[in-house]
C-alpha cells in the first residue's frame, strides 16, 4: 500500500496548464471509475478546482508512471506537460500536504475556507463513486478534523480570504473610498 498525492496548482502551472487538466464536476465520477480499473489503484479521490487539481491515492505501487499516463491520455496532453508542472507526495508527506490543502495553507489566499468544502466534496463524490473505501476516508476525515481545528485554534481566517475580498481590500487602500467609483474587473 502506498499513499500518493498528485497534483497541479497555481504554484507549479500557468492558468492554461490548469484549465487543461481541470475536470468538470459531471466528468469527475467517470473519470474516478476508469482511474479505478486500473490494476495499481486500489482507492482514489480527485479534487479539482479553479486553482489545483489533485489525485488521492491508495495504490499498490510507488511507481507514478501510470498516472501521468492515464492523466495524459485523459486530457489529451503531453506526458512532458504534465511532468514540468507537477508535484508528487507519498507516504506521510501526502497526509501532510492534504492536511495543509484543508487548512487553506496551500491557498492562493492564505485560509480561505472554501477549500475545506470541495475536499469535502471530492470525498463524497469518491465515496459515491465507490472509489474510496476505509484508508482514503480516514485520511479525508483526518484532514477534516485538523482543518476544524485550525479553525477553531488559530485567527487563520480574520485576514482576507478570497481573491476578490483580497482585491477590494487593496483598491480601499490605493484610492479610499470606493462607493461612488466604477470599477472594471478582469480574471
């Protein structure tokens, strides 16, 4: 058994890298069943966001080459593509780094919340999938629970935790008051 995270983010890919291997919410419970049949996944998980896509895997291999080519062929990209901008964490480092993408500490904006929801998602979407059973639902409830009480523990969230809010923070500091401005926004 081992435990992989394979994952793109705003870190390691352009925006076109990013939309390229985004998956829609109706493609992930297919794409989960077919990432399933193959004979080193035992258990997988997918999150896909603006800003980061990622596989949660239990597999019988530490070798990741299926992975690029199954991603690869999935997305109609290159196996050089994907391995300029990607990451890889096995073992006690995937727990880690799914422990962080919960908290909202390897967000674009440091905590934002909204990250605790699509993991949660992508459980259940995996859950109902059948694609998860005991050891990656442990390790989703764990990251859950550490998620919870960062929260709870810490002023995580008393700063900005949107893009927008991060936004319009900065414009009320550059030009004051912002009510009787026209503002365009692009992105």
């Amino acid at each position: 058994m081992t435990l992989i995270t394979l994952g793109i983010n705003h870190k390691t890919a352009p925006i076109g890298v990013r939309e390229k291997v985004a998956f829609s919410p109706a493609e992930i419970p297919e794409a989960l069943q077919d990432m399933a049949q193959l004979r080193e996944v035992r258990e997988v998980a997918l999150l896909s966001t603006c800003n980061r896509m990622e596989l949660y895997l239990n597999t019988t291999s530490e070798n990741v080459d299926f992975l690029f080519d199954w991603l690869a062929e999935n997305k109609s990209l290159s196996r050089e593509d994907l391995q300029e901008c990607h990451y890889i964490y096995q073992g006690e480092q995937a727990i880690a780094h799914m422990m962080k993408v919960a908290c909202g500490l390897d967000s674009m904006i440091l905590g934002e919340p909204q990250i605790l929801g699509q993991l949660k998602d992508a459980c259940s979407i995996a859950r109902s999938a059948g694609t998860i059973s005991t050891l990656l639902d442990r390790w989703f409830q764990q990251a859950f629970v550490a998620a919870k009480q960062v929260r709870t523990e810490t002023d995580i969230g008393a700063s900005a935790v949107s893009v927008a809010y991060a936004a319009v923070s900065l414009a009320k500091r550059l030009f004051g008051k912002l009510d009787n401005m026209t503002t365009l926004y692009i992105g």
